[in-house]
C-alpha cells in the first residue's frame, strides 16, 4: 500500500475533527448555556462521529451525586435512571479518579452498569468511551459516547477527540453545575424556611402536629390578614374558641378588643340585649342605657360561639349588622355603626336547621364565607400524647404536684380510647389524674372508669355463651315476676312467651313466684 493511500484516511479524519470542533466552538460562542447547546453539540458529535449515544453528566458536590444532564439517543426516562455515586460503575470511575476509559465491548465488561437501560436488547457490539470534564484539578463531570466497534486504533482516536471536547465544554459544564447546586440549595433553604413559617404561626395556644391540624393552621394563616368572617365548625369540645383566638390575635385586629359571646348561654330575652345594648327604660330593669357586645368590640372581633341557637328575631339583626354594619339599641331609634370582625362558631348541623326552618338561609350565606373545620380528637391520634403531656404539666403547677411521666399501660388507654368528649374530655382526665396521682406517675388507674379496659381493670370475662345466655334469662323472668307481682300469665305475655314455657323456666330456675306477689 503506498503511503499516499495511508495518509487518505489520516487526512479525513483530521479533516472532521477540525469541523467537529470548530461547529462546537461556534455553538458554545453563541451561548454557554449547556442546557440551550447541549442538543446542538450532542448532533453535531453523532453527524461527525457515528455515535450511537451521547451523554454529559455532572458531578453535585452536596449531595455526592452524579447525574445526566444531557444526552442524546436517550429518552427523558432513560435519563432519569442514569445517577451514580463516586467509583459506581464505569462513570463513577471515571469521575473518582479522574482518568478516562475506553471499553471495546460492554457486554464483557463487569462494571459497565447500564443503568439507563438505553443498551438492553441490543445485539451489536458496542463500544463504550468516556472521558473526564475537568476544570485544573476538579473533576466537574464526565462526558461519554457510545460507538460501534470497529477498531482499537479509531477507538484510541475518539477519545483523543472526546478529551478535547470535554475540555472545551468544561467551563459550560462548571456554569451549569453552579447554577444546579445553587438550585438545589435554595430548594431546601425555600423549604426550611417554610417549615420554620409554620412552626413560628402555629399558635401557641393550640397544640398538635398531626396532618389535620396542620390544614387548620393553614387556614387560619390564610384568613388572619383579612377582614374575612369564619365560621368555626366542629365537635364539642375540639377547640373552636381557641381557633378564632388565634385567628383574631394573628390579625391586623390583634390590639383591639376580642369579645366572645355564648349565644347558648343567655335566654332570647337577654341576647339581644347582650349583642346590641339598650337605652334606659327599654324594659323592665333597664335602669341605665347599655352598651352591647358588638359595641364593646368595635374596631376589633367578637366571636359568637354556637351560633346556630340564635333566636330568629335575634339572627334577622345579626344578618343587618353583617350586611349593612349597622344596629339599633334595644328602645333606641339611633343608628349607630360598627367596625367589627365577626367569627361564628357551632357544633350543630346547620344545613338541617335550614330545612327545618329554624335557621336562616341568607345568615348561612353571610357567616360561611370561609369555613374551617376543627377536627375531632379521634382523627387526630398523633396529637393526644402532646396534649396529655401538656395538660399534665399544666394541672401539676396548678395543683403543686410533680408529674414526671405518664406510665405505659396509662398511654395505651388514652390511645385506645374514643374520646366522645373530644379535648375537653381528654383534659378533664388528664386533670383528675394528676389529683390521683401519689407518686409523680399517671397510671392507668388513675385515669376515670369509662377509660378502664377488661384487663386493667382486673373485669376479663370468663363464662361461657350458655352459662350467660341462662344468667340473663333468669334475670328477665325475675324482673317480669316482679313486675306481675307474682302473676305467672302477666309475666309470661310481658315476655312474648306461653304460659306452659314460663313454668318450666320458672322451675329450670327454682324461682318461686309466691314472694313476688303483693301483700294484703
């Protein structure tokens, strides 16, 4: 062969490589963005090279991490998979130790990982080439290509040329990694700053954590600012006055007054009285004009708890002042007006007072512009042990006790428990347990009876179905004899069985009727 027909080839090659290089010099010249050129550059090495893939990855220093940031020949979950750890697999060598590799054939290879999965199924025999992406000493990711084998010599000269690339792209590379860690970074200090936002507003005047009442602290931050009116819904006893406290003392209001009426608690002839003042002489003891409790709370809220027991005169003036910000005194003609907040609460089905009659739809209207529901105790387990804890430690100040612990079998029963009381209950126990208590511990007996179980309380069952099934039998013809005064028929209608049954089972039982019947 002349050497004419040898330098041919030599000179092609040179030839691509010079254009492969000068396209990806312009390319990175137009923007060294290395998500906008990644694209252009993967293209351009598979048109000049013959690669079947093409990947640049990135090493992110926090997390020890090594991802693909580009490719080309691989979907975007195929991409997805591709993460490795320092020395895993062949990149993860090659970006430990700096040194690039050249793998001939990689079904033969053990460390070649094919994560990706973009080579499964394939028959051809292919070769792997990767090179490290450095900035002086550091390591700043890896840039890899897939190609047919053809020869140790042309796979000897690919990585001559990858090695240039790499360099080339290395300070895009190095841009790109910045901006992806500090992405990262302000991704968790974004989240830790939200979680420390919700630990700061949690009010402290409620306790628990669990999911449930983290929707509730969401909805009080949301409708604190405003001048929003809430209607508090939930169960006896879960905490809806401490929930519009929180909503009123997170607010613009928070300095001026917060005023709560029960409207449960005062008769109809009173309320409106209680909410709207009256003059002197309205009725019979109204010695003095009177201020009333939307008054009182001018330019700050009032809260009215179980509002669904209003009156209907007295909600007809609730929805005028929530209308129109206007009320008269009782026996009074002046108008007067009021900058009030108000926040309703009630544990009553309201929807079925409405089709009832008993409440009004257009004050329904008016007071649920933005509800929030205050779970029962029974959906938020998590939290029962914070407020045990809390409760203790409050009721042993209070009580001049030391309470250091709530014993085990004392925690199982809270947790079992149902809690029909909801808080309220769970802190009356809490409560009367720390009175009982004589050795700075809560036990299970301290806590009342109807938190006692079978076992704790020493009451397991131990008869039989039958021997039960004939206790109860001989209680109810005992009981209906008494009833009858002795007068076996009567007594034996009274249960729905025949007479002739009734002797039998009186004398299964050795019941004598004779000591039930009246004297004379």
């Amino acid at each position: 062969m002349s050497e004419k027909s040898i330098e041919q080839p030599k000179v092609r090659r040179e030839v691509y490589e010079l254009s492969l290089l000068f396209e990806i010099s312009q390319t990175l010249d137009h923007s060294m963005d290395l998500g906008q050129v990644m694209d252009s550059i993967s293209d351009a090495m598979a048109e000049h090279m013959g690669l079947l893939r093409g990947t640049i990855t990135l090493f992110n220093r926090d997390t020890g991490e090594i991802m693909i940031e580009a490719a080309h020949g691989m979907s975007a979950k195929q991409r997805q998979k591709g993460r490795y750890r320092l020395g895993e697999g062949v990149t993860g060598q090659v970006v430990q130790t700096g040194k690039p590799a050249v793998i001939p054939h990689i079904h033969q290879h053990p460390q070649f990982l094919d994560r990706t999965g973009a080579r499964h199924g394939l028959k051809k025999d292919i070769s792997f080439i990767c090179v490290p992406i450095k900035i002086a000493d550091e390591v700043v990711g890896s840039l890899s290509a897939d190609r047919l084998f053809t020869s140790h010599e042309s796979l000897q000269e690919d990585l001559r040329l990858l090695s240039v690339i790499a360099h080339m792209i290395a300070q895009s590379v190095r841009m790109r990694q910045q901006a992806l860690e500090e992405q990262e970074q302000l991704r968790e200090e974004n989240k830790r700053l939200q979680n420390s936002l919700k630990d700061r507003f949690r009010p402290s005047n409620i306790i628990g954590s669990s999911k449930a009442m983290q929707n509730v602290y969401d909805m009080i931050f949301q409708v604190s600012q405003s001048n929003t009116t809430v209607l508090i819904r939930g169960e006896s006893g879960t905490g809806k006055e401490l929930v519009a406290s929180a909503i009123h003392y997170n607010s613009m209001r928070a300095k001026m007054p917060f005023v709560k009426v029960n409207c449960a608690a005062l008769p109809e002839t009173v309320i409106e009285s209680e909410l709207f003042g009256h003059e002197k002489g309205a009725f019979t003891g109204a010695l003095n004009q009177r201020k009333g409790r939307f008054e009182i709370a001018h330019g700050g809220t009032i809260f009215l708890d179980e509002i669904g027991d209003l009156s209907p005169t007295t909600q007809v003036k609730l929805l005028r002042v929530l209308q129109e910000r206007e009320f008269e005194r009782v026996g009074g003609n002046q108008t007067l007006k009021c900058d009030v907040r108000v926040l309703a609460a009630t544990n009553r089905d309201l929807e079925s007072l409405i089709k009832s009659g008993s409440f009004r739809q257009d004050l329904y209207y008016r007071l649920n512009v933005f509800p929030i529901h205050v779970p029962p105790l029974r959906d938020r387990s998590t939290d029962i042990l914070l407020l045990a804890n809390a409760f203790a430690e409050k009721y042993s100040q209070m009580s001049h006790k030391r309470i250091k612990r709530i014993s085990t079998p004392a925690i199982d029963m809270l947790m079992s428990y149902h809690w029909p009381g909801n808080v309220r209950e769970l802190e009356n126990c809490i409560e009367r347990a720390v009175l009982l208590s004589d050795n700075e511990v809560i036990h299970g007996h301290n806590l009342p009876p109807t938190l006692q179980t079978a076992e704790s309380s020493g009451t397991v069952f131990k008869g039989t179905l039958p021997e039960t099934l004939k206790s109860l039998e001989r209680e109810l013809i005992i009981e209906a004899l008494k009833n009858s005064k002795g007068n076996r028929a009567r007594a034996a209608r009274a249960l729905g069985i025949s007479e002739r049954l009734m002797g039998l089972r009186v004398k299964s039982y050795g019941i004598d009727p004779k000591r039930f019947k009246a004297k004379a």
